[in-house]
C-alpha cells in the first residue's frame, strides 16, 4: 500500500498516511476521474470503511483529499453518525489530522500559509478558497481550462457535460450564468473549472 501512496502523495507523507489508513481500518480506492467530487467515503453495511479518492488529483490535492474523506470515518466513528457531515466535530476532527502533515518537507512553501489560513476553518471543499484553490492548480499538469471567477463577464464556456453558458453576474459568493440553449439560469461556484469559447 505504501507504494502505490507514493504515486499519489508526496514522499514524506507517506508513512503518517499509511499509519491512518491502517489505524482506520481503510480501503482505499483510486479512481478515474469524477468530475463532481475529489473523493468519498462510505460505510459499508459490514462495517469496513471505503474512501474513494480520485486519481487524477496532483499529490498536494489528493492528500487533501485523502485527508478530507479520513476525517469523515474519525468524525462519525467519535461522535456518532447523527453529526452534520461538515459540522463542527468534521471540522475539528479534519484540522487535528491534518496539522501533522502542514510541513515544509511535505508541501511547498509558498502552499503553507494558505493552508495554515484555511485550517483555521475548513470548508467542506477546499475549492471554496479560491486562493488555496488556485494555487493547489498551479501543481496540475497543463490543461486548457479557466475557474469561472477568472473568466470575464459576457463570456461564453463549455462545462464537462457538452452544456454551454454565459457568464453574467455575481450572486452573492455564485456566479450566475445562463444556459444559452435553453435560457435558464444556473448558479456556479467560483472554482468550477470551464472551458473558455469566447470573451
């Protein structure tokens, strides 16, 4: 197990990783990409615990993620499964396992402050700091893809599913941008990843 971690994550992660995944009793799952989620985690009915995480992820991302779905397992195994998925005990549970890992030896030293910054709250996705986020994507092979907030107003894009929008206004912390097939108005977060046809 610990090799195949070390196609994923960085190098000095590896051991504290293996450690949680074997203390939780883990089975992790690397998948394609999906295009909605980084990764999941589920109980199974005979009580072994799966978390998914996706394979596409650069390592910063997936140990994250990794992360991210192990606190789901300690939170819920700690506090009951009644707890709100991404509530206070998450939250708690999610800064203490990852403090460990917020080190110059594992991540870059330009990602440390803003993961100090955003562990002082985690959201339920980390593609809600639109900082982090941005700069977690600098370390993703090259793609031809925008964040919607980067894209101007009056632009037209592609999403994952053939769908085509424009972009045309700031609802609150959403982008709403309307579908130019059918006239509808959707709302997109600011880190959705589109492809950019015209401006």
């Amino acid at each position: 197990m610990s090799e195949v971690l070390l196609k994923y994550i960085p190098e000095h992660a590896v051991p504290p990783c293996f450690e949680l995944i074997k203390t939780n009793n883990v089975h992790l799952k690397i998948v394609n990409e999906r295009v909605t989620r980084h990764g999941d985690y589920r109980r199974h009915p005979d009580g072994f615990h799966q978390i998914t995480v996706n394979a596409s992820l650069n390592k910063y991302r997936f140990l994250i993620t990794l992360i991210h779905e192990i606190a789901h397992l300690v939170a819920f195994e700690k506090y009951g499964r009644n707890i709100k998925p991404h509530g206070d005990e998450w939250k708690l549970t999610f800064q203490r396992l990852m403090v460990p890992f917020i080190r110059p030896e594992i991540f870059p030293s330009q990602l440390l402050p803003l993961l100090a910054r955003h562990f002082r709250n985690p959201k339920a996705s980390s593609d809600t700091d639109a900082t982090l986020s941005l700069a977690l994507k600098q370390f993703d092979p090259v793609n031809d893809k925008n964040y919607i907030f980067e894209i101007p107003y009056g632009s037209v894009f592609r999403i994952h599913n053939g769908k085509i929008f424009k972009k045309i206004a700031l609802r609150t912390k959403r982008y709403e941008c309307i579908e130019l097939s059918s006239g509808r108005i959707y709302l997109f977060n600011p880190n959705a990843e589109v492809e950019l046809l015209s401006n």
